[in-house]
C-alpha cells in the first residue's frame, strides 16, 4: 500500500485497483475449480457470484480490512490447487501448492490456519488424501520461519501473545441464526457492537442448502457440508449451543489465540454454501433458477452500491478536512505521537513520524488509568493537572478530537452537547494550542511537548548523548522487553514506556535486538526456499522425461 502511495496514487484508486484483483483471483479461482470439477457455466457464475456477493464479504470490505478480503480472495485458487494436487500428487506440486498458500498467508496469516482446517475437512470426508500434506507442511514451515523463529525467541524472553476467553467472549456475537442465513450481524450499518436481526429476506440461502442436501449426488458433496457444519460450529465462538467447545480449543492449540474474533471461521460456512448451492445449479443444470438466485443476491448486496453503509462503500465524512490535517502532519519534523479520542477513525492519518495512540488504549495503563474521576466519563482523565508533563513524557505532541459519527446512527442530543463542551475544554487550556481544521475535526498542539533526545537512526536503533550520570534514561518508545541499552534489558515506566539506568555518560544505543533475529530468519527462509523450489523443480523436470 506505500509503495502505491509513493506512486502518487490516490487511496479511493488504490483501493478500487486492488478489490479488482482480488475479484479477479476468486472468481479465476472458482471457475478453475468449476471446470476441474465438470461444473456447468451456471454453477460456476453462481459460485462467483454468491462467493463474492455476500453480506460477510461486503462488510469486510465495507470496514476496510483489505487484507482479510485478499486472503479470502485466494481460498477458491487454493481449492483448486489442491484438487489438482490429489490428483498428481507429485513432490513438486505439493511444493507450489504450498508456496501460495505461503503467500496467501502474507496477507493474513489467518488464511493458513483456515486452509489447514480446509484441508483436514477434506481428508477426513475422503475428498483429498493426506499424501499432499508433506510438501505443503514443509514450504509452509520454511516460508514462515522469518516470523515463527523470532516468535519463538520472543516467547523465551517472556513474551507471548494470548487470548483469553473473556477477550472472545467479546467477539462472538455471530449467532446461530445469523450463520443459518448468511446474514452478518453487523449488516448493513456496519457499527461495530451494534448488531442487527438476521435479515428474514435471506431466507433463500438456506433453502438453497437444504434443497442442495436432499436432491446433490457429487464426490464434493461430503467435503463442503463438512466446510458448512465446521463454520457453524466455529464462527459463533463461546456463544451456546456448544460454545464450551471453542474454549477448550483455545485453550490447547497452538496459534489458535489468532482467532480471538470466531467470525473469521465464517468463511469455511462461506466455502460450503457457496459449493452446496453451485453443486445444486450443477445437477439440475438450471439457468433460470441460477439468474434468480444471481438477482436476488445482487438484490441484497443494495445496501453496498445504494451508499446505505458506513465505510468504505460510502462516501468519506469530512475528508477534506482529514486531507488537510494529513498534509499539516507531514510537514512536521522529528517522531511524535498523535492522540485521537476516543479511538482512531479510519481516516485518521498515521505514518512512521506522526505514531498514533488512542485515548481508550491509555487506560489501560496505570498512571492514566489512576487519573480516571468517577465511573460515567473515562476521558476526564485528561483534565487531570498532571496530564501536560504525562503527555510530554509519552511523546504525545497532538491531540485530535474528531466529531463522533453521524451518518448511520443518529446522535443522541447528550454526546452532541459533550462534544461542545470537551472541545471547548481543550480550546481555553493554556498548554494546548488550536489548531483544528474545521468543526468537525478538532486537533491541539500539546505545547509542553518537547523533542525526544533519542535520534533515531532506523525504526529499530536510537541514539542518545548522555551528559550527566547516572541517571535514569525514559526511552518513549511502548515498553517491550527487546530494547536493550548496553546488552540490558528495559525496565517499564509509567506502565508503558522503557527505562534505563545509566552510569556513565557518553554516547549510548538503543536497539531491539529481536530485529537481528528477524533479518537472519528473513535470510534462511528465502534462501532454504529457493533451494526446495530448484532441487524439487529439477526432480520433477528429470523424471518427467
């Protein structure tokens, strides 16, 4: 996405350029499988279209993940890729196969996780043998060891990421209903946290299934009702009937804290509708009924080209205003961070120099945390005498406050008159400065800010002059146990922070030294890579003639 940007590209292009591939690679994919698989040109447009065309896919692309909606592009390619390889399951298919799903997995590493699960569906209903896993297990593990390594190395210095089952207990609220009827939750408003009734219009969708069910005879048929029973069971994470089930998961498999939102799982349900209802258009070779089921699916998505939805399918809010606050931050000088209250919108700029922080975040640290008045307004913390010197020390030199949405759910006449009144806080404050860029779009210069004494020589190696020791050294920088100042480990400040006793003064360099484990793991996966690449290739070159 840089490098686009660095082009001169604009964002709404980038964004239209790179949904276009994404489109073109699944619907390749779904007619290579199609034909693979002897469909008829009704099952195969059908499969794209409902694929695609779908209230999961739209809201994904609706809220800006880009990246998700690429990897979900890939998984009928890889459907295909890997029927071909059951078929000749030769080594050296087995490696490419296991290098897309490799690449697949750069845009989410996710997809891996979901195509594993793909492929130990199809083994156990029969539909691939397990002889193609050797080939891919081991492109997969050498392609991502550039991260898995670190990782690794990381968790012996006392880091790890997990997942606990109050943070999915969170995310899980995909019911079984709205799984039944391909209706996402958040459909079509997509506001996060406000979940919509399943859509009784779809009730087409689980017709389709069922009459798919009761009329299909295909090989396929066992693997994508498998695809669909795995989604419902997964995608609504701890909620019942049997949501105990995704606990323990949790709990056991390794990686599988990656899916603290369940509703990523709602592809495989994707994957086995789409199979089940094409398999059906498939056996009765019906050209009106796929046109109908094509027009009423189009019929649903409305809501995507009507500009009914709150994100990307819609106009941007204010964007000349956050263009001209992305143009002001540019031009600053030096790294900073930016405050935004509550929480970022999506276009809010951020960069490598303007670092951004979201007020809700800071409460989960103690000194913010502590500043906290009361129980009904949790950025009063803000209002706190310390804030000024906090703020500096954390490196925070703007604060931007924009208007809360509007244009999906109207406001209530409170949180208009709050807004008033916090903007107008900040606005009289002698250690702010003004510099807002229309009602809409507050922003204030932190005024006590100053200049980190640290220059910074590559995003993971600061220097500093020390004059006077010893002394503690504030490094404003998340605290993370990988920088080190003089082979020692930091010690965290202010919960959040990094912090360093030094005893003489000098030149001193601080660096992450996990980085160096990263570029030497960067080094062995490309090289040991190519190697299976070229040694399988001339194999297979070798025996095939």
């Amino acid at each position: 996405l840089s490098l686009f940007g660095r082009l001169g590209m604009a964002w709404q292009l980038i964004v239209k350029v790179l949904v276009g591939l994404f489109l073109i690679v699944g619907i390749w994919g779904w007619w290579k499988w199609g034909e693979f698989n002897t469909w008829n040109i009704w099952a195969r447009w059908t499969a794209a279209v409902l694929y695609f065309v779908n209230t999961y896919f739209l809201v994904t692309l609706d809220g800006g993940s880009l990246f998700i909606a690429g990897a979900y592009s890939c998984v009928p390619v890889l459907l295909w890729l890997s029927s071909r390889t059951n078929l000749y399951p030769s080594w050296w298919n087995q490696v490419v196969l296991g290098f897309v799903v490799g690449v697949a997995g750069f845009l989410d590493i996710r997809i891996i996780f979901i195509y594993l699960t793909i492929a130990s569906l199809a083994i156990v209903s029969r539909f691939w043998s397990i002889k193609i896993m050797p080939g891919i297990l081991t492109m997969l593990l050498v392609l991502h060891s550039f991260w898995w390594f670190p990782a690794l190395v990381n968790q012996w210095h006392g880091q790890s990421i997990d997942a606990n089952s109050s943070q999915v207990n969170q995310f899980s609220f995909v019911s079984p209903s709205h799984l039944l009827f391909w209706s996402q939750p958040h459909w079509y408003n997509n506001l996060f946290g406000d979940i919509q009734a399943v859509r009784g219009y779809l009730v087409f969708i689980p017709i389709l299934v069922l009459l798919s069910l009761l009329t299909v005879q295909h090989p396929s048929l066992r693997f994508f009702i498998a695809l669909t029973i795995a989604g419902l069971i997964l995608a609504k994470g701890e909620l019942p009937p049997g949501g105990q089930l995704y606990s323990k998961i949790l709990g056991w498999l390794p990686g599988f804290a990656g899916f603290r939102d369940p509703s990523k799982f709602e592809i495989l349900r994707n994957l086995g509708y789409t199979g089940l209802i094409a398999l059906l258009m498939n056996s009765v070779n019906g050209k009106w009924l796929a046109i109908l089921v094509v027009t009423l699916t189009v019929l649903v998505a409305a809501p995507a080209y009507t500009g009914k939805m709150s994100g990307m399918f819609s106009p941007p809010a204010n964007l000349q205003e956050y263009q001209m606050q992305a143009d002001f931050l540019q031009k600053q000088s030096g790294t900073f961070r930016v405050l935004w209250l509550p929480t970022k919108p999506p276009m809010g700029y951020a960069s490598q120099n303007a670092i951004w922080t979201e007020g809700m975040a800071l409460l989960k640290k103690k000194p913010f945390l502590d500043a906290v008045d009361g129980e009904y307004e949790y950025l009063n913390y803000l209002r706190s005498p310390q804030m000024p010197s906090l703020l500096s020390l954390i490196g925070v030199k703007y604060i931007v406050y924009p208007h809360p949405e509007d244009r999906k759910k109207p406001l209530h006449p409170d949180e208009i008159a709050y807004y008033a009144w916090f903007r107008n806080w900040f606005e009289n404050q002698t250690w702010l400065k003004d510099v807002s860029f229309g009602p809409k779009l507050g922003m204030f210069e932190v005024l006590t800010y100053e200049p980190s004494n640290f220059i910074k020589l590559s995003p993971t190696r600061y220097k500093t002059n020390v004059k006077q020791a010893p002394q503690w050294l504030i490094f404003p920088e998340s605290f993370d146990l990988g920088w080190k100042l003089n082979s020692k480990s930091a010690i965290p400040a202010y919960d959040m922070l990094n912090s360093f006793y030094v005893n003489k003064p000098g030149e001193h360099v601080v660096e992450y030294v996990p980085q160096k484990v990263l570029y030497l793991s960067i080094v062995i996966s490309i090289s040991i890579t190519a190697l299976i690449m070229f040694t399988s290739y001339a194999r297979h070159r070798v025996r095939k003639y």
